[in-house]
C-alpha cells in the first residue's frame, strides 16, 4: 500500500527528522533504554529540525518486551510517534492500538490502477492486451509497487503469478535487457 513512504513524506513535509526502528534494530530493552528514551524528550535534533520516532513491523515483533517498552514510549514520549503495521488485528499489538491513533489505508480499486496503469502504458509505449492490468491487478492483491515492475520486466505475458518470481529472475531479466540497476 506505500504505508511507509507515506509517513517519510508526511514527516519530511513538516519538517520532521525521524529514527525509524525496524525490526533489523536490536530492539531490546538495552536499545530503548540508551537509543530510544533519551529522544523521547528531546523535541528537537542537533541540527534544529523537530524530532520523531517511526516502529515499523510492529506486528512481526517478536522479541519479548518490545511491545511493552514501546507502549512505555508512547505513554512517555514529547514528540511524534509513529507505529506501523500490516495486521491491525494482531492479538500481540493489542495494547499499542489502543495507545495509538489510528489511520487505515487501503489497497488502491482496479479502476484506480487502470486509469494509472494506462497511463504508463501509453508514455512508455507497452502495449497492452485486453484483460492484461485486471490479471496484474489480481496476481498482485492491488499491490501496485509489483504491477509497476511486471510493467518494468515485461512479465504479463508470462504464465507464471507475477508475484511470485524470485529474485533472481527478475536480477536475470534486468542483466538481459541491459538496463540499469540504479
């Protein structure tokens, strides 16, 4: 859905700095207590911007004692924090839901991604059969980051769920177009 670049620009937009901790950090009770605590009262970086603080993949934690420590933020904390997740629903986030505010995307409709994906289409000349963005539309759940690279790839006129080519096929068609990685 673009949950995370949306809270990059939002945030960029209002002037916000932000520490994002993802579920690479080590998220223990050490790092919120030394990284995390000390920015919670501190409205503002080095550098005069305001400050915040974005959890991503808050329900695919799974180290014991980040949910609570991260409540205990919330409750604490002077600046912005900003929690995502994919499953709302989760039973193990239960307590940040109800500390949080809550903003819901959703998937983009078909006739939404039609009229973008047309569009596209026509600029960069791919030519598009009938029924060809409503089978992207599907393979991809609406996922409009994965039909834009099947565009990218040429992979509609393949027979395979789009979705699931790994990576090394998508490495492999790059490497024979000859197009740039950047």
């Amino acid at each position: 859905i673009g949950k995370s670049i949306m809270v990059d620009l939002l945030l960029k937009k209002h002037g916000y700095a932000y520490t994002e901790v993802s579920p690479d950090c080590n998220r223990n009770k050490e790092y919120f207590e030394n990284t995390i605590q000390p920015l919670l009262k501190t409205p503002h970086t080095i550098f005069g911007q305001k400050q915040a603080i974005v959890f991503s993949d808050i329900d695919g934690a799974s180290d014991h004692g980040f949910i609570p420590n991260m409540v205990s933020c919330i409750k604490d904390a002077m600046i912005p924090i900003v929690c995502i997740c994919d499953n709302r629903y989760d039973q193990k986030i239960k307590s940040v839901v109800s500390a949080c505010s809550e903003v819901k995307m959703l998937y983009p409709k078909y006739a939404e991604v039609y009229a973008l994906v047309s569009k596209i289409a026509e600029k960069e000349k791919i030519k598009l059969r009938t029924g060809e963005v409503k089978t992207l539309y599907e393979q991809c759940n609406g996922d409009i980051r994965f039909i834009l690279n099947a565009l990218q790839m040429n992979l509609m006129n393949t027979n395979k769920n789009i979705c699931n080519v790994s990576v090394f096929e998508t490495a492999g068609k790059l490497l024979e177009t000859g197009e740039s990685v950047e």
